[in-house]
C-alpha cells in the first residue's frame, strides 16, 4: 500500500520539474512514510514519483518506482497482489526472471507478457501507472471494484496523475475551480460518482479502467464488470457451502503480508464473519478494533464475537469533541463527502495504527448480498402491493393527499407517508429517491447563479444509465449493481482508504475479491433477502461460526449520533460556519434557507442531520482547497504547500 504520482509532458519546450514532482510526492508522505522515490526520463518528458509504505518484501529491492532489467519499462504501484506468488511461478516458468520478492515486478512481467490485458489476471486491489519507453505510453489501470484510487489531469500534451487529489494539485498549472456538475452529484448523493472530481478538469478513473496516453491522447477502457445473468444452482445448503468456501479462499489471500494483520470488529455481520474466518485460518489469537458511541453502538456484538474467539481485543469511545476533526479530516479526504462515518473511521485507524500496520474489514458485504435498508425495503413494497387495491387506495387518501407529514419530518406521519410515496413509484425511481436529496430541498438550496450553471443536467441520468446497462435476471438485482458501481466505490471504499492511509494504515477488503463478487451474483436473489431476513445466505453459511445474537440483530451502521450533536454541542459551530459571509460570498447556495433548515433540526421539526453534514463539509472543503486557509487545519499537515 503506497501512493505514486507522475508528470508526462510532450509539450515544446517544456521539461518535467524535480522540485514540483517532489512537491507531489511529499505531500503523499502519510501514504507510504518507509521509503520514497523518483524517477524522471532522459529526456525528462516523463516523471513518476512514489511513497512507499512496506508490507510485502521489506527489503530495499522493493523500492518504486521499479524498472525491469533494461529500464524500457517503470512502474509505480499502490496496492497488494494477493496471487503474485501464483503469477511469478506462471512466469518464471516462461522465462521471466526476477530480483525482488515484491508483487509491483510481478505487474511489470505481466505487462511484458500480456501488455494491456495484464490486469485481467490480477487478484487484488491497486493502481498503478506503466511508463513504457520504447511504446512511449504511459499505462495507467485501476481495480475491479475501486478499492484504490487514481485522479488525473489532461489537456493537450499534459498529463498530470496521482493517488490523491492533493498531489495532482501540486503541478503550477492547475487552477483550483469548483466543477459545478460534480457539486450537484456531492448534494444530491452525498458523495461525487466517478469520472467527476469536485475540482474543475482533474477526473477520477472510474473501477475496472485502464487508460492509455500516447501522443498527447486519451484513451480509457473498462475491462470488467459485475454480471448477475449467470445462476448458482443448488440447495440453499450447498449455495451457502460455496460462499463460505471463496470466502475461506479469499481471507487466506488477504493475509499474505510480511507484516502483522489485525481486524475491524465492529460488531455487524460482515465483520464479525472476516474476523471468525481469519480466527479459524489463523488458529491463534488475533489483534481485532472496535469503536463506539458509548450508547445506541455495536460494542457488545463485537465483544460476543471476541470472547468466542479470544481476540486481543481493544475499544475506543467517540465523544462530541472528535467533530473538532473535521478540518483534518475534509484535508485527508479531498472531496467533500458528507458520511457521519467519516469520524470514526479516521478514529478507528488512528486507533488501530498504534498496534497494527494491516486490517482486514467488512466493506463490502450489504452490496453484495443485499444488506443496505433501501435494498430490503423494496421488499416490504412488494408485499403491500399484494393488499387488496381498495385498501391502499384508501391508505393514499389518508396519508398522501394533504400535507400529513414533511418529506423529512421525524413523526410517525411523516414515516408512513414516505413509505406510501415508495409503493406508488417504479423501482429505479423508488431507489433514487431513497438515495438522493429530495429535488424540492436542492431547488430552495441553490442559488439562482447556481441553478443557471446547471440548467438542463440531472445527476440521476447517471445513476438511470447503471440500472439500465444492469445485466440481471432478476430486477431488483439492478440495485445491487448500482450500489456496486457508484455508492461503493465512490462513498465506502473513497472513504475506507482516506481515513486509514491517512495515518498509513492498510485496509484490506475479502468481500471484494473479485473471486468472491463473481460468485455472489449469481447466488439468486431470493437468497440474499428471504422474506424480510437480508443477507440470509451468509447467515445460513456462517450460522455455525458466530453468536446467535449477531445473525438476528438488525443492522447499524458505522455512524455517530450526529443528528443530536447538531442540536446541542455543535449548534453553535455549525451557525458560524455556515451562516458566514464566506459561504455566502461563494454564490452557490442561498443562505437564508440553510439558517431555516438548522432551526428546522434544531427544533427536532425535521431531521435534517445529513444535509447540514453535507454543507459544513462542503464548507471546510472549500476553505481549505479553493480559499487554501491554512489557519483552520493543523500546520504540521499542511505546512505550506495547499
């Protein structure tokens, strides 16, 4: 795990700059603080810069970038191989000879071997960028499920890439403006779906792409994607029997390091399951990390599993004042991302880091096997619709017709209105408005300057275009997909590697081995959520591994009580942020209805706990990457170079 950088420049005149390529790899320092390193060509057109956080071959013959034995051809990589050992043999075995043990030389005997199509047989997480120099082509590539990152800036014949944002910035040329279309995603999901970034012409490479720079051209491709036509058939039994297997296989991968592992316990389903197969596999005591909230947390479910397998178990609290990190965190980030999990997440890191420099968590599991509540209330949807029609006819008069209840109101009216509201709608549309803002909110929300900027685009095309392009054989698969393709690796798996490799620590992820993805959509969706049971076909094949308390639980979440500290310690925080006149200065939302919708939350009128999260990040972000105020984040973070 490491983060890289690079400069291709084949403009006239121009050279590539050590001192900004160092500028960029030293603002990736907290990604890889073992080792670092530079390369930049003969006739300095190309530049490749790498941090380096050792886990596999310490030694100084893992050192990046790498080249092969004539130097035609360097790598800088970021990310695990798990099945290198399987690779190197395959091709020892034609003729390639090595001179470290690391898996980054593996992908470049890859790349000799198989060009373009080395990424098909990798068994991992990564990015990673080739600079071939004979081809004189810079190859970049991303894995299946964007576990790792990879940004980039082109125009004309330059070509600017890194592991974060914050490095692409670096490069003098790049102006820092908001991408108005990205800022409409941000608002409207909560998170910024790939290929968009909230900075104007710098670009996420969307999961399972390469792309490929030749003379002074882009071209990206997608080289897989989750398919749910195929069918696992079988007895629920034996079903179950074969997820448990590639799950088995898949953490006996995930443990492949030179360095201890420990496991995210916190205390849900998906985690307690990587925790009890890494306990069986490993046969010993194992190093596992919990957080919570002091009340309404996972904390005993995660204790119930750790007593089971006498972990070396550890806990941390999250108060009120861990809000104060916000500013550290919006600079860890990048993006804007308005997930409450964002604080505990960089707490449970910081927290895991002291011991470990490996984890293993559980992400992954609700998209695979349909554990999200969006997902399984789709579920009781169906099952009103079998009410005799007089009934739900009379049901929409009630609740329905009048005003019985804000869009987010807190009361039962409220509740019961929204769920009729979903029964009358189709499944894409019910989906959407389950996972995006209430259009109506964003239309009192942005300014008129705003509105102008956006007329005639619709972020929800792009979540339409995944159900449509959806290849399943069963409809409510298609949520699966869309989950899997927009919120998982631009909400979960962005924020799982920010908050961790901010304190340099690797995050591993079995669910998403590709291995095990494939297997799980072909699983029939009826055994991902039986009757009202999600994710009922782990549960059968865990069943004998874990505490019954934990198949029955309902799930959590990894969020804080954000909603009641809006109310009460961060009140007035919140109001000075966000009623300021640099908000209001920057001419995209209207001020006056943000102060409306903080005495709405306050009042307890309305939750409205995840919009406001949204704009006090936005805010943060904005003050931080576009304002670049170093006065409101620690100077030993960013020094001097935002």
């Amino acid at each position: 795990m490491c983060g890289f950088c690079g400069i291709i420049d084949l403009r006239e005149g121009q050279e590539i700059s050590q001192a900004t390529l160092r500028r960029m790899t030293s603002i990736l320092s907290h990604r890889g603080p073992d080792d670092e390193g530079i390369y930049i060509s003969k006739n300095k057109k190309t530049g490749l810069g790498h941090r380096r956080l050792s886990i596999i071959d310490l030694s100084p013959a893992g050192h990046q970038p790498m080249s092969n034995e004539d130097g035609s051809i360097w790598i800088t990589f970021n990310g695990e191989i798990y099945n290198f050992k399987d690779l190197r043999v395959e091709l020892e075995q034609k003729g390639h000879r090595f001179k470290s043990q690391s898996d980054t030389e593996v992908i470049i005997h890859l790349y000799e071997e198989y060009g373009d199509g080395c990424v098909e047989h990798l068994r991992g997480m990564f990015s990673f960028a080739i600079r071939d120099e004979k081809e004189e082509r810079l190859f970049i590539a991303r894995d299946r499920l964007g576990i790792k990152p990879l940004f980039y800036f082109h125009k004309n014949a330059l070509f600017v890439f890194a592991s974060e944002i914050k490095a692409v910035l670096q490069h003098p040329e790049i102006v820092r403006e908001i991408c108005p279309h990205a800022l409409d995603c941000y608002i409207t999901f909560g998170y910024i779906p790939a290929p968009l970034t909230l900075f104007r012409d710098i670009y996420k490479l969307p999961p399972a792409s390469v792309l490929s720079f030749k003379e002074s051209s882009v071209l990206i491709k997608r080289y897989w994607e989750p398919d749910y036509t195929g069918e696992l058939y079988g007895t629920e039994e034996e079903i179950a029997g074969h997820l448990l297997n590639e799950l088995k296989e898949s953490v006996k991968y995930h443990r492949i390091s030179d360095v201890p592992i420990g496991v995210f316990l916190s205390g849900g389903m998906d985690s307690s399951t990587i925790t009890a197969l890494v306990a069986e596999e490993t046969g010993k005591p194992i190093e596992t990390f919990s957080l919570g909230f002091g009340k309404d947390d996972e904390l005993d479910y995660a204790k119930s599993v750790a007593e089971r397998y006498r972990t070396n178990h550890r806990e941390f609290i999250v108060t009120p004042d861990a809000a104060g990190l916000l500013p550290e965190i919006v600079w860890f980030l990048d993006e804007p991302l308005f997930d409450t999990s964002i604080i505990p997440a960089y707490l449970i890191s910081r927290h895991t880091r002291k011991h470990v420099k490996v984890v293993l968590s559980g992400d992954g599991g609700d998209e695979l096997l349909a554990g999200y509540q969006w997902t399984r209330r789709y579920e009781f949807y169906r099952q009103y619709k079998r009410l005799p029609s007089f009934v739900r006819k009379g049901l929409n008069r009630i609740f329905l017709e009048g005003k019985a209840g804000t869009p987010y109101g807190t009361d039962l009216l409220s509740k019961a209105r929204r769920f009729l509201m979903d029964t009358t709608l189709s499944l894409e549309d019910g989906f959407a408005r389950r996972t995006s803002i209430n259009p109506s909110l964003k239309n009192e929300l942005y300014s008129e300057n705003l509105k102008q900027m956006l007329k005639g685009y619709n972020p929800l095309d792009r979540e339409m275009d995944y159900f449509d392009k959806a290849r399943v054989k069963d409809e409510r698969e298609k949520m699966l997909f869309v989950d899997t393709m927009m919120y998982l690796p631009d909400d979960i798996l962005f924020k799982v590697d920010r908050m961790s490799m901010a304190h340099s620590l690797e995050v591993r992820v079995p669910f998403l081995d590709h291995k095990v993805v494939e297997l799980a959509s072909r699983i029939p969706f009826d055994l991902k959520i039986k009757g009202f049971t999600s994710k009922y076909i782990l549960k059968r094949a865990v069943r004998d591994m874990l505490p019954g308390k934990i198949l029955k639980q309902r799930k959590q979440g990894f969020t804080l009580p954000f909603g009641n500290w809006l109310r009460r310690e961060l009140k007035e925080e919140v109001s000075s942020l966000l009623l300021s006149k640099e908000l209001e200065g920057r001419g995209l939302f209207n001020v006056n209805y943000i102060r409306h919708m903080i005495e709405d939350h306050t009042s307890g009128r309305q939750d409205l706990s995840h919009r406001i999260m949204g704009l006090l990040v936005f805010e943060i972000w904005a003050r931080l990457f576009i304002d670049r105020r170093t006065d409101d984040i620690p100077a030993f973070t960013l020094g001097d170079m935002i």
